[in-house]
C-alpha cells in the first residue's frame, strides 16, 4: 500500500501494518450487533413494562417471576436474567440456585455460578491483554518501519530509500501508547464485570413474606437466534421458563 506525500515522496505502507492496525481497531472497539430476549407464546402470565417482557410463575407456596435483565445485549454478551422468588408460606424458604437447569435450542447451557464467573471473566480479561500485545506488538513495528522508511522519486526516474530513526521511534511510541490505555480500558471493563457478577443468585434463605432476587448467567455466547428454557426447582415443584433470542 502507497500514499504519496505533499513533497512528492512516497510512503510505503507495509500490509502487516494495515492488519495489525485492523486488529488493534477491533480488540479496543469491538464489533457491536445487539440482542434481544423476549418470552415466548407458551409462557404462562406474560406481562411487558417498557419493551421488557417478564414471566410469572405462581405455586401455592411460592411465586416466582423472570425477565432479561437487560432490553438489547451485544451479541458476544452472555444471556442475563433477573430472577425473583416470593415466599408466600409462614415458614423460611430454602433455595438453592444450584439445582437450576438452562438449555439452548435444546442442548444443555451452563449455568454460572459467582465463582465459576469471576474466574470466566479473570481469565478473559488475561486473554484480550495478551492478544491486545501481541497485536500492538506487530502495529507498532510496522509503524515504526513505514514512518522510518520513504521513497522518493529521483530526477532519473529511479527511486531513493531514506532512513529517518527518530520518526520510527515516534510512530512506534504512539502505538505502544494507544496498546497502554487499551491494556488499561480491558483492566477496568473486567472489573465492572466482576462488581455485576456480584448479583447473581446464590444459596439463599426467603423469610415468610419476603422476596429474594438475583441474577441467573448463562454459560452461552452463541450467535445464533434459538429459544433458552430455564427450569427453577422450588421444593417438589419446578417452573421452566422460556425465552426467544433474537438480534437486530
């Protein structure tokens, strides 16, 4: 790839350099398509507030309602829900979300337990700082190359290579700038991440009366539209919920 300057000289620009630029782009940016959740026919009591659809469960001793906890996901996002149980009874309620079941399309999804999370999210962010070097790595060499290097068309028709160290340094640098605050932005997006991953439901004890709410964070990041079925045992009795995952 070439551009050609004001002074007449020509800037080679190497391919790895667009490439690794590309990818830089794209690790601190990302690509962004959203997704819905919206509950489907065979639910039971469907109820929307504000575009947002949530399902309720009733049972003589309990009530339990779900909804996605947020309208539009990025498509990479995990399926998050808010799930909230209602103890009707006069005596405590046990309830373990361990026991609790989530299938995609028909095959089984994992459900995240707090700890299973925040290590997912840990060992995430390790991954994009990583890819985030070794990609910055390869821009800020081939910036350094480019800036350092210009041909210039002789009065002969022939070509001069010029060397210029300090404007490879300089190009270099800025990528390497650009890699330390992506490395940064990565740093605190996970622990955003990790302080909302604090939400989800765990072993919890509903006193008579009371409401007990939480997250449920699916192991799941397919691209694909299909339908989630989350089963939530209460006792003897087990309520499935049923929602359509759509993108726009």
């Amino acid at each position: 790839m070439r551009g050609r300057c004001g002074d007449g000289s020509v800037a080679v620009v190497p391919e790895t350099l667009r490439a690794s630029l590309c990818g830089l782009v794209c690790l601190l940016a990302g690509c962004t398509t959203l997704t819905t959740y919206k509950p489907t026919p065979n639910n039971p009591n469907v109820m929307y507030e504000q575009g947002t659809g949530s399902v309720t469960w009733d049972a003589p001793a309990f009530s339990l309602t779900m909804f996605p906890t947020f309208r539009y996901e990025k498509t990479q996002d995990i399926p998050v829900f808010t799930l909230m149980l209602y103890n009707k009874t006069n005596a405590d309620l046990d309830f373990d979300p361990g026991v609790m079941q989530a299938w995609f399309n028909d095959q089984p999804a994992k459900i995240y337990s707090l700890e299973e999370r925040v290590q997912d999210i840990h060992n995430a962010k390790v991954a994009r700082q990583v890819a985030l070097a070794i990609v910055a790595g390869l821009a800020a060499g081939a910036a350094a190359y480019s800036a350092s290097h210009t041909v210039t068309n002789s009065y002969g028709g022939g070509t001069i290579t010029t060397y210029d160290p300090f404007a490879g340094m300089l190009a270099g640098a800025t990528v390497g700038a650009a890699t330390g605050v992506g490395i940064q932005q990565i740093e605190a997006n996970a622990a955003n991440e990790e302080q909302a991953a604090q939400g989800i439901f765990q072993h919890t004890t509903v006193r008579p009366g009371m409401t007990a709410v939480g997250q449920i964070e699916l192991h799941s990041n397919s691209t694909h539209s299909g339908t989630i079925r989350i089963d939530v045992p209460v006792g003897p009795s087990r309520a499935s919920f049923f929602f359509a995952k759509g993108t726009m």
